[in-house]
DNA sequence: GACAACTCGGACATCTGTTGTCCGAAACAG
DNA sequence: CTGTTTCGGACAACAGATGTCCGAGTTGTC
C-alpha cells in the first residue's frame, strides 16, 4: 500500500474545510512533508475528478463535490489505482497437471476467496466518507478545529 | 501483494492431498514456476509453522495439521508479512498545527478507518480453510482431481 | 559405521515499483 | 501585456520484491 494514500487523506479533510483554492506547497507546509512528493498525489487525486485544479496567482487545489460523496475509496484508488491487490497467474492452466481450458470459466477458487476478501475491504472503504472523517476530527480534536486550520491556510500563517 | 501468495496457497491445497513428504522441486515442476523461487515461499511457511520440513533423501514438506485449521490468512501473513498494509504515519503531530500528543491517545480518524477495512479483510480471509480450498476444486474439476495430483507427486511423473 | 545422494536453509544478484526531485507550460491578477 | 504564481509531467534515487545460487544438514543405503 502507498504511503502517500496517508497524505492524500489528511488533504483531503483538510479542504473540506475551506472554499478557496490551496496551494499544493502550502498543504506540505501544513503537514511537514515534501512539497514535490505531496504534489504528485495531488496531481493523482485532480487525475480521478476529486479536486479541481485552478492554476494561477491565486490558484491551488478544491474539492470538487461535497465531501459527503467523496468516499475513503476513492482516495485510496486515485492514488493507488484501481486495480485489484491480488492478481491471479492463472497457473492452474501451466504444468504437466493442467485444467483443460474449458474448465476454466469461472475464476479459481484461490482468486475467488481472495476477490471477496478484498470486496468487504472496498465496501468497508466505500462506506466511509471524506465528511464522516472531518466529523471524527473535530470529535477527537474538539470543535473548531478545522476552523483553525482553515484560518492558517487562508491567512499567512508562515 | 506479493505474487508469491499464490504460488503458496496453490501448494497448501495440493499438499492436502498427499501424506508423504514432497519436494520444493516436483511441486516447482508441477506449477511450472521457478524451483529456487518457490524453495523461498515454502521457507516462509515453514518459518511460520504452517507446513513440517523433512531432510533427506525421501524429504520434502508436509501440512503440520488438518488442512481445516489452516486458513487462507495464514498463508498470507506467513508469505506477506504480519504487519498491516497502511501503516499511520501520525503526521497529526507534525507541522505548525500540529495536534498535542494528549490529544493523540487514539489512533487517528484515517488510521482507523482503514484498519477497519483490514480488519473486514483479514476476517474474510480467515474464514476460508485450505479445506475449503481444496473442496471447491473437486467441485470445480471435478472429483478426484486431487487425487490424480497426488498420484503424479508421488509415482515418478516426469 | 562410512558413504553418497538428496533435501532444506540462508546468503547473493537483478529488476520493477515506489519515493523523491526538478524544471517547463499554462493561467490568473494587475 | 507582463510578471508572478501555480500545476503538470518528465527525470533520478531508493526499496522491496523477484529470481538464483551454493553450503549445511539429514536420511537412506551399502
């Protein structure tokens, strides 16, 4: 799993916050990591249709819809792609013991344990979203929490 | 994920079959995948207690126990690696609006969101067994195919 | 009891993917 | 129109996974 799923996140709650455009260097700032690495994810998360991207002198990153839509699986798949973790080799066709072709229509039942495994894993993340975060952030952290940092983005806060 | 996961959960399903010892090298023929690279993924089972390595001349790896107390997450965490795929950075305490470490006796609102999707995962891993493994391809192929299997390991079927 | 053959086990290269960095293209504000 | 600020994709450095090899140990045989 990426590391910079973590970063991505914590953006993306932090913009939930605020309307206007942030820079993707004062986001690095705010979290005390590489500016250039935390622009990559960025650039993945404005690729998957979560933030726009407005360029400029007062530009910078803005989620795109409510984050009550946005959900953690979307993140986690922007930057991560889409693709399943496990991927089967189909070595069940190889060998001197192979499956005849025709056996083989339906996925394996190693690839299958290991598909719904991973769908309880996309539901569990489907069914959080970006919103349900901030709203544990502000529970963890205390009211107006959010407000803060959304008053430091905004103003120079250097 | 390791693509080696496969190539183990594969061998554990086919030593359910068998109750004599067999070598890294026939199972390596019979997947037709590389000897000294599966030699590594038995190694880990090994370490983990999954499966009983015999020396010697009539050597190989058997099943330390009936294949139904064996689960699908075992065999992952023993090839994988144990620790979680996300690993929580705190970056909660970093930076100028960094949380103060009393606040910061939970893990996170991310962290734990995504343990909990680990946690789903490594429950529907956990409630497959090899058994079961094994039972759904006699349904799949047909039954006594691992019979048939057992049968090349052991005769010289070269 | 000694020998020989076979097996596992860990140490050694190679290679793809992640981590990290940089500069050019584009756009907004003045 | 110009300068500044920003994003976007192209370019290295590193790590873990992938793949390979040979030595230590054990078993069976003579």
């Amino acid at each position: 799993m990426s590391g910079g799923v973590e970063w991505a996140l914590h953006c993306c709650v932090v913009l939930t916050s605020v309307t206007e455009p942030v820079p993707a260097a004062r986001l690095a700032q705010l979290h005390a990591v590489s500016p250039s690495y935390l622009a990559k994810q960025l650039q993945a998360l404005s690729r998957a249709g979560l933030v726009r991207s407005v360029q400029g002198n007062a530009g910078g990153y803005v989620l795109t819809r409510s984050p009550e839509l946005i959900t953690v699986l979307d993140v986690v798949e922007a930057v991560d792609g889409p693709g399943p973790a496990f991927s089967c080799t189909e070595i069940r066709q190889r060998g001197p013991m192979a499956a005849p072709p025709q056996s083989c229509t339906v996925p394996c039942a190693i690839s299958r344990a290991m598909a719904g495994a991973e769908a309880t894993w996309r539901d569990a993340l489907r069914s959080v979203s970006v919103a349900d975060l901030a709203r544990d952030v502000e529970s963890d952290y205390g009211s107006g929490t959010l407000a803060g940092i959304s008053a430091w983005l905004g103003t120079g806060g250097r």
